[in-house]
C-alpha cells in the first residue's frame, strides 16, 4: 500500500540527508578527473571519466553497465529492468565531458578541485552536467527504500555521452548504431537548467539549428575601383544586399517557405511564458545589450523560445586593413544560422535558402553555399502524461507550482526524439547563476538534493500514470 503524500515525501527528505555527505563525496571525486573532451590532452580523462562512472553505477545498482567507444570519446551506458514487465521504459540522457577551464581564466579556487562555500559547490561540471547526471544515482536509491522495490518502477536506462562539450560529433551515429538497446518510451534530458531558484521550471521544447556559409565570387583578383567600379559587379555589395533581404520591416525572415509547417504558439502557452517573472531590463544588462529587437507581434521570451529566427553570424570581403584601398574585391562571405522551431525540417530550411540566394545573386557574381550540419527542433506537448509526471515530481520536491519554459538554443537531444521515434523531456535544476562554460562554475547544494528528490517521485508516478494514458 502506498503511504500518503506526507509521509512518502518526509521519507525521501530523511534518507536523502541521511546519504548527502556521501553523495557529494562521491560527486567531488567524479570533478576531480577533467574530462575536457575538446582538449586531445584530456583525452585519457575522458575515458577515466567515463570509466568512474560505469563503475559507480553499477556499484548503485544498475543491473548492466557497459562504456561504447566512439570514434571519438567513449560513452556510458547503463540499464536497470523493473521487475513489472508491463512498466514503461526510460532513457535518461547527460553527458560526462566538460568545458576547458583553468586558474587564470579567472577562477577563484582550482577548477578540477571541487571547493564548498556555503551551500555551493564550485568546480567545472558542478552543474554541466556531472551534478546533474550524478543526482539520478541517490534518486533512484532513495525511490527504491521508500518504496520497499528492489527494482525500479520504470525500466530504467542511461545514456551519458563523452562529446556534448565538442559538439556531439560522433553521439547521432552511436543512436543509430545502439537504436535498438536505447529503445524507450521516452527520453528525460537531464542537462538543462531552471527559471531561478525561486521559480521551479520544467522545459518542454529546444530549437533546431541550420547553419551555412555564402561565398561570392566577383572579379579573379580585386581591382582598381576607378578602372572598373560601377561597371563590373561587386561580391561585396552582393552580400550587403543578401543581407539586407534577409528580413523584412517587421523582422520576419524573407526567404519563401521558411514558416511552412511551424507549430504556432497556443493561447495557453503564451499565458504561461507570461507568468514568468521576466525582467526585461535585467536580460538586457545580462546580453550587454542596450534595447530588444525582433518578429513584431511577439513577446521577447517568445522570441528566443518559440519562433523561428535567421540571424547574420559573419560577414566580411574586401579590404580590411589600415587606411583605405581603393578596389572591387574579388570575394566576400556571409555566415548565416536559422534556429528552427516545431514544425521545420532542415533539410527544407536547406532548399528554401539555396534557391533565395540564388535569386538575390546578380549576374557576374558567382555564389558557393555550403551547409555545415543541422538538428531538429523538438517540443513535447503540454499535456504529454511523462511531463505531468515530471512536473507533479518537481512540485512535490520544491513545494511550489512549476511553471513551463523552453531553451533558445539546441542540442543532441533531438538526435533522440528523431531516431529513437520518443517525445524527450527536460529535467533540470541549474539556474542562470551557475556560469556554465565560465569562471567559477557551481551548483546549488539545496537545489542538488531537489534534483535527487524529484527522480525519487518521478519513477513511481511515471509508471502509474504511462498506464493511465490513452
């Protein structure tokens, strides 16, 4: 029989004290080894990371733990079977890699020597994302004595990839080639962040991203503008006016097709991006930045959230040295990035944009369009039951209403949704002051422990309500 509310959530609260120190011993130990996979280096690290831990987890319980190789740095996986055949199957996605970082970048203590101050916990990969991989270990521990399981209520997976930090390079092919043991009902991401400490928050969707690079070629060298300006084409005039078609007065991007299919916002949706309490002014200061600017007839979080969006990451040709020289280049470029929303394909942004840059290159301009790579968006819906049972965890942990956000940015974990045919959620307790990827990364302790509280809930209610799904 169950226990009550109450009683079930002072249980989690008592055994989660009562194994802390522990579990943030064992956490040190793991920001000791600097696993920086962008540094060739760090590379035995990496592994010896990775190593640690398989080794932990199977020490937790994990029935099988096992490190896949890549081309690249190895990854970990791990699976725990529920002894209810019937339960639902859940992959939990990290990564055990980290950032570059070191004393005189700024810190105030050695990066890799795990330091508390306070209820702080200072190291790289505090918060991104060893913290928050780590929490699902006293979780899980902590769900099976209060409920007296010797397995989990869910089947239970993990994925932890070594390369998130060089940018997956090798993670979509592991997925395809290991599809079939990463099978699952759904994906929990659990590298993504809260609102603040106050405000507990649950992400439901990532943009996807395209990126690509336009070089146009005018003359076969730079000439002499009083020769033959004005009667000779300019590739960098042609890409100053690429650019200026990009977008329209009302800042919609103008390439034809490019809104075809997107998911809009719902009413609802808006309202809860509205009861955040954004402060405007204060986003601003944090993107140096001295006034807000976009798609007209949307709010600034929806903005960054959930409308697509083209923006000019480059662009240059011609001289730029010193003084002046007075020529017609015979090159110039434009770097280009479109953050794609529900609904958008890559592989049709693609197509879209090569045929528009092609229809905006004057004769006598030759153009080069290379597209370096893309992910899909991915969006999980607001009344998806795994989400609830996410949030109804999250609220019990942080006795207060969660509210709903999405990221701006994008990441592997589309490469999920897409291959593996699940909705992905996001589970995350890092808030904007942990400085990820900065000078004296951190970790709330308090909000720590809330990560480990909530998985202790979340397998139990993920079980009971997948069933009541239709």
């Amino acid at each position: 029989m169950s226990q009550p509310v109450d009683s079930a959530v002072s249980a989690v609260r008592t055994y989660v004290e009562q194994h802390r120190a522990a579990f943030l011993d064992d956490l040190a130990e793991w920001l000791r080894i600097p696993s920086v996979s962008a540094q060739p280096d760090h590379a035995p690290d990496v592994r010896r990371s990775a190593d640690w831990l398989a080794a932990k987890l199977q020490e937790t319980g994990f029935a099988t733990t096992e490190v896949w190789e890549t081309p690249g740095a190895p990854a970990v996986f791990a699976e725990w079977p529920s002894d209810d055949p019937e339960a639902p199957t859940v992959l939990v996605y990290g990564h055990h890699d980290v950032q570059p970082a070191a004393r005189e970048d700024g810190w105030d203590s050695e990066p890799f020597e795990p330091l508390v101050r306070g209820n702080r916990l200072y190291a790289r990969g505090a918060a991104d994302d060893k913290g928050q991989v780590f929490f699902h270990t006293l979780g899980v521990r902590a769900h099976l004595a209060v409920t007296g399981r010797t397995a989990p209520a869910v089947h239970l997976k993990l994925l932890i990839e070594g390369e998130e930090e060089s940018g997956s390079p090798h993670f979509r092919a592991l997925v395809e080639e290991r599809a079939n043991r990463l099978a699952a009902d759904a994906v929990i991401v659990s590298d993504t962040g809260m609102w603040s400490e106050d405000t507990p928050t649950v992400c439901t969707g990532m943009r996807g991203l395209a990126e690509c690079e336009i070089r146009l070629f005018g003359p076969d060298q730079d000439i002499h503008s009083g020769s033959f300006g004005g009667a000779v084409p300019n590739p960098a005039t042609a890409a100053a006016r690429l650019v200026a078609a990009l977008h329209d007065e009302h800042a919609r991007v103008r390439v034809p097709g490019f809104y075809d299919g997107i998911v809009e916002l719902t009413d609802q949706e808006r309202e809860l991006f509205a009861e955040l309490p954004f402060d405007e002014a204060a986003w601003l200061r944090t993107a140096k930045s001295y006034a807000t600017q976009g798609e007209a007839g949307h709010t600034t979080l929806e903005r960054i959230w959930a409308r697509p969006t083209a923006e000019v990451n480059g662009i240059g040709g011609g001289y730029q040295g010193p003084g002046s020289k007075t020529i017609v280049p015979s090159s110039a470029m434009v770097k280009l990035s479109f953050r794609l929303v529900a609904g958008q394909d890559p592989g049709h942004i693609e197509k879209a944009v090569r045929a528009w840059a092609a229809e905006q290159v004057p004769a006598g301009i030759r153009q080069e369009i290379t597209f370096t790579g893309s992910t899909r968006p991915c969006l999980t819906p607001l009344d998806h039951p795994a989400l609830q049972s996410v949030v109804r965890a999250m609220g019990r942990a942080f006795d207060k209403p969660v509210r709903f956000t999405r990221e701006g940015g994008s990441g592997p974990a589309a490469d999920l949704q897409e291959v593996l045919g699940v909705s992905v959620l996001f589970l995350g307790i890092s808030v904007p002051s942990d400085g990820w990827h900065a000078p004296n990364e951190k970790v709330e302790l308090d909000l720590l422990l809330k990560g480990v509280e909530t998985t202790a809930y979340l397998w139990s209610d993920l079980a009971e309500h997948w069933r009541r799904a239709p």
